[in-house]
C-alpha cells in the first residue's frame, strides 16, 4: 500500500481549512485516511488573526516520512515550514 501525506479539505464554503492526513493514494481527496497529521488553516483562524496557522505533530509527520510516506507538493512545503522535514532530513542521515 502507496502512503501519502496530504490535505483533506474541511470547513464552509469560501472558508477552508485542511487536515494533514496520511492515506491510502488510491483513496478519494476526502475519503479515508490512517492519521491525521496536523491542520493547515489559509486564511487563519479568525478576522483578527488573518495569517495562516499550521499545526503539524512533527513526531508523526517524521514517522509517516521514515516509513515510506511521500507527501505532496503542498504538504512538503507545509513540513519544511513546522520545521517537520529538516527532523527528517536529520533522522534519514543516520
């Protein structure tokens, strides 16, 4: 089974929030997943707090990674951001 780590999407409608989520590559966008990794917010959590919020369990995100994992281009960007993909980096150098 291909894992890959990628957004889930959530929220109303013109308002999206996402869900990092390890899944089956062969299931649908919103379909099932394994774990979920951390949440990614765009547009930030209120009016007050515009900028983006993104909350990634780096613990998991490396297991997911160290186990064969291939995130997508997006959820790759959104690692190197929490700090996620250079723990990984580190723990394949070993």
């Amino acid at each position: 089974m291909a894992v890959k780590l990628r957004l889930v999407r959530m929220g109303k409608k013109k308002q999206p929030t996402y869900r990092v989520v390890a899944a089956d590559s062969r299931s649908p966008r919103d379909g099932r997943f394994l774990e979920i990794v951390g949440t990614y917010a765009p547009r930030g959590a209120s009016t007050a707090e515009p900028d983006a919020v993104i909350n990634i369990d780096n613990a998991k995100a490396v297991k997911w990674l160290v186990n064969g994992a291939k995130p997508t281009e997006r959820v790759e960007r959104l690692l190197k951001t929490s700090g996620a993909w250079d723990e990984f980096a580190a723990a394949r150098a070993k």
